[in-house]
C-alpha cells in the first residue's frame, strides 16, 4: 500500500489492515446514507437552478447577490426550514450560535441548556466565564440540566427547570469536550417534542457542529426551530474557505440576521465577495467527504479498542457525528497520538503539535491539523485537554486515504516511541 514512504514499519501495517477487513459492512452502511443525502444535495440545487452566474462576486453592501439568495434557498431546501441565513461574516460555528442567541433573546429572559454545560468558547458567549459582552451582562440569565448517569434526559428536572421566563433552549448535539455519546436526530426529536408539550413558544435551538450528513435527517425535520453550524465543519465539505449557517423558522433566521448585519437590514445585505462557488461545490461534495471522515473515525475507533483503550463510541456503534473520542489514560499517550496526526497532514506536516493555554479553554488544549482551511475540522484532526480522564477527540478526513493513513501514523508514532504494543 505504498506505506514504507511513511515510515510504517510491516507489523503496524499488519495490524491495521487487518482491522480494516473487518469493517467493510459497516462501511456499506455508511454509504448507503452518503448516496441518499448526495441525492438530497443535488436536488435542491437543481430545484433551486443553480447556475454559474450565482457564482459571480458581489462587493460593498451586497445588494441584489443572487448566489447569495440560491445558496439560501438551497440550505433551506436540504434542511426542510422555512428559510436559512448562509454567510461568510458568520465566522465559526461558536460565532453563528452567539448570533442565533443575541438575535433571539432579549433582557430578562432565560436560556435553558438541558444536555448539561455547552461546549468551552460558548462559556463566555452566555456569561458562564466571566467575559465582556457576553449575554449575561445584557440581562440574560442561564440555567442547565445535567444528563442522568445513563447519559439520557433527566425530563423531571427539565420540566422543573423551565419558567414562564424560559425563552429558549439549546442543544448541543456533539458530546463537544464531554465524554459522552452524541445525540441522534431522533433523541433530539423527543427532547424537543416534551419541551414544546410543555411551553410551545420555547424557541429550539440546535448545534449541529460535526452532525451534518452523518444521518438522512437533521434536527429541523424532527421540531428543531433553529439549527445552527460551521461550514468548515462537515457541510463546508473541505472548500468553503470561512463561514457558518443558520436555518430555521423565518422569524427567528430574520432575528439572527438582524444581528449578524443590523436592526432594519437583515438579510438584504452583506457581499459574498467571490466565496459563492467554493461555498456551492464544497457543498455539493459534503456528503462524501462527510462519509470519508465516518469510516476514518470507526477506523480509528476499532483499533484503539484492540489495543485496549475506552472508546467513544464504539466501532459497532450507530454514529451520530463524525468525532472519535479515546481515552488515552496519560498525557504522553495524548501527545504521542496529536504528533502523529500532524506527521499524515499534507500542510505542517513537519510541525510537532504541542499543549498551550488556549483563549475559552479552563486547561492546556494540544491541537494537530495541518489543514489547507485553517481550523477546518472537517480535515483530518484531533485535538484534546491535558486533564484527566485524558482523552482525544479524533475527527476529519476529506478522502478515505487520507483518514486512514493519518491514523495508521499516530499508531506507528505511538509505537515508536513504546507506548503501545500489539
């Protein structure tokens, strides 16, 4: 397999292939869900007709961006919303829900976390870390219910919970830095369903970061009123150079929209200045690449099992996402993985990831992605606290090569340095 060129010695390969020949049905299955979201994609842009004028620049204010209308159109299409809000202004996912939640809340009312604390950089954003600007200083107050032991909803204590001041809830889909399962579309489904029971106006608010494509069904199909993510993340596909979405119920997208630009404007502004296409094609090409980086993560899952580490979740296992989570018992295990992750990257491949002390996180954070999009963790990377229970999250991977390869590295990495043993 032409493997030597990267140093990996017959044993590991060995080893790993031998993994891999047990996972072609699962990787059947993954298929058979990437040709029906593909099918999806291509319909809404037909539908929508697409054509290459709406790949042309708009500039200044962006009146009258027709590629910018038909992208939105197309999103709103894929995820079955009223209407959606797709722009390069919206510039991480952490960004898209900090407007999703300014543009949809208003003093004195209250947001709901029910899956436990959000992910780190939204700490500051709801004032959970004391920050500037974040939405506890204009009045907005925060409460969150812990998941049972099981992982699953506490409803009792939900039902508590909410007020007649609750305004909105968010969930978070992926497990984020928590070593948890991630939920499917259709648990999120039930959680909105037993909320909206309770208080139909509640506005909920889905974070879809790392989800996209991975099932036939997103959160808006099952109740969700805003469904919220990155396109450098999974439906960017690798091209969409920045960016981030926001799809939804039409009054509460215009809401968001009238945040991103300004009260009046909403969405009748803002240039796409020539990002229209990348946007579009790597759109086009998300559910394969979506696809790519499942069956790098199972990979990687069923050969950490074999070695004998926790993982999350199993190779066996339904996925809901794309992250892999292993628990590496010790930073040096820790470590040793991100090297070798970063040695099968094609950009800084040649640089050795080290543990520093990230701005919105409460512990050192080691980060290798050597991406052609900066931060883009659709590409194969892998990232994780120096804190117990020490465990990595593992994700990306625009081509099934590339996957596999930068995961058969970090085991040789491991191996050379006497960490693991087969």
């Amino acid at each position: 397999m032409n493997l030597e060129l990267f140093g990996i010695d017959k044993q590991t390969q060995k080893f790993c292939e031998e993994i891999e020949n047990t996972l072609q049905e699962t990787f059947a299955d993954i298929d058979k869900t990437m040709h029906y979201n593909g099918a999806k994609v291509l319909y809404a842009m037909q539908k929508n007709r697409l054509s290459d004028i709406h790949f042309a620049a708009t500039t200044g204010y962006g009146y009258n961006d027709l590629g910018r209308e038909v992208i939105e159109a197309i999103y709103a299409d894929i995820f079955h919303a009223e209407t959606a809000l797709v722009r390069p202004q919206l510039m991480s996912g952490t960004h898209a829900l900090t407007v999703a939640l300014f543009g949809n809340l208003r003093p004195g009312d209250e947001l709901l976390s029910p899956v436990g604390k959000p992910y780190d950089t939204l700490h500051g954003v709801i004032g959970i870390t004391k920050t500037n600007g974040s939405l506890k200083e204009f009045g907005v107050t925060y409460k969150q219910v812990e998941l049972l032991e099981d992982f699953s909803f506490d409803y009792e204590a939900i039902k508590q919970a909410i007020t007649p001041k609750t305004k909105m809830v968010t969930i978070q889909r992926s497990k984020g830095y928590s070593y948890r399962p991630t939920f499917s579309v259709e648990q999120i489904g039930e959680l909105i369903s037993f909320i909206k029971d309770i208080r139909s106006d509640i506005i909920c608010m889905v974070d879809n970061c790392y989800g996209e494509f991975v099932s036939t069904i997103e959160p808006s199909d099952v109740g969700a009123d805003l469904v919220v993510g990155s396109l450098i993340k999974n439906i960017g596909g690798g091209l969409a150079p920045t960016g981030g979405y926001i799809v939804g119920k039409e009054e509460y997208v215009e809401n968001s929209a009238m945040r991103l630009t300004a009260p009046g404007l909403g969405k009748e502004v803002g240039a796409t200045l020539g990002l229209n296409q990348p946007v579009l094609q790597g759109l086009f090409l998300a559910p394969e690449v979506v696809a790519n980086a499942l069956k790098g993560a199972i990979f990687a899952s069923a050969i950490f099992e074999k070695l004998g580490f926790d993982v999350m979740p199993t190779s066996k296992e339904k996925r809901h996402d794309i992250i892999q989570a292993i628990n590496m018992n010790n930073p040096e295990n820790i470590i040793a993985f991100c090297e070798g992750i970063q040695k099968g990257a094609p950009v800084d491949s040649f640089v050795v990831p080290e543990p520093w002390a990230m701005p919105g996180y409460d512990s050192d954070v080691i980060m290798a992605a050597g991406a052609f999009i900066q931060g883009a963790s659709i590409e194969l990377s892998a990232d994780a606290p120096i804190k117990p229970p020490y465990t990595v999250f593992f994700q990306g991977g625009l081509t099934h090569y590339h996957a596999r390869i930068g995961m058969i590295i970090a085991v040789q990495t491991m191996k050379d340095k006497g960490l693991i043993k087969f």
